[in-house]
C-alpha cells in the first residue's frame, strides 16, 4: 500500500483504484476524510484569492487613474467573470458575500497588493467602501 505520507499522488491513485475495484476494506478512510475537505478548503480560497486580486485592481483603478489601461480593465473582468463562475459552479461559496469577516480578509489582502504594486501607503480606507452588488457588477468602475 501507498502511503499517504510519502507520495500523495500515489496514494490518491491507489485509493481511487481501491473503490472502483470495490475493495472498500483497504481504503485509508481518515486520510480520505482529510482530502475531501481540503477540495473545499480549495475552492474557497480560489474565491479569495480572486476577490483579493479583483479588489487590488479597483483600488488601483481609483487611486492611479493616470495608469489605467487594458491590462487592468481586462484583470477586473476577468476576476468578476471567474468569481461569478465560481459562484454558479459552487453555490455553497454565496454565504461568504453576507459573511463580514470574508470582506474584511479579502480587504486587508487587497490593500495589501495595492500598496506593493502601487507604493502607495496608508491611504486605502481601513474597510471596503464599496458593497458586494457594486464590486461584482460589470459597469462598476470606481472613480
């Protein structure tokens, strides 16, 4: 037998052997248990990950209007457009957009970006001045 320890790969390809063989004795259930939550554990940081990005750009945007460009304008599309295909694929990410405490990670990452891509520092409001139906709206461009 694999071990999980060693090669995870090999493990998950063995695993995955062992119940389409139907020889659910040898799996290695905990280990099993582990990875199905960390696919959503996944899942959820992809959505924070893309918000955070989506929020340094509109940052950038309001706060380097001499350097907008399509660079950026195709960065905050793209971003909406994958977050909005997140939420379609993984309807159970939606709760985070009501969850305050998402908003404030996903800001203080945000801000975070802004300032080393931008060298702008101690500016950006402390909190997100924007709401989620503002953020993911396509012809919200802030100024």
């Amino acid at each position: 037998m694999q071990s999980y320890e060693t090669d995870v790969i090999a493990w998950a390809s063995e695993q995955a052997a062992f119940i389409r063989s139907g020889r659910f004795d040898l799996l290695d259930l905990e280990h099993i248990a582990d990875e199905i939550e960390d696919v959503g554990k996944s899942e959820q940081r992809e959505f924070e990950n893309r918000m955070a990005l989506l929020l340094a750009h509109l940052i950038k945007w309001q706060y380097q209007p001499s350097h907008r460009g399509k660079s950026w304008e195709r960065t905050i599309k793209d971003q909406r457009t994958m977050l909005i295909r997140r939420l379609n694929k993984t309807p159970s990410l939606k709760p985070e957009l009501e969850n305050p405490e998402f908003w404030a990670e996903s800001w203080a990452d945000a801000t975070r970006m802004a300032e080393n891509e931008t060298g702008i520092l101690n500016v950006f409001p402390e909190t997100c001045p924007w709401v989620g139906d503002q953020i993911m709206n396509a012809d919200f461009w802030p100024e």
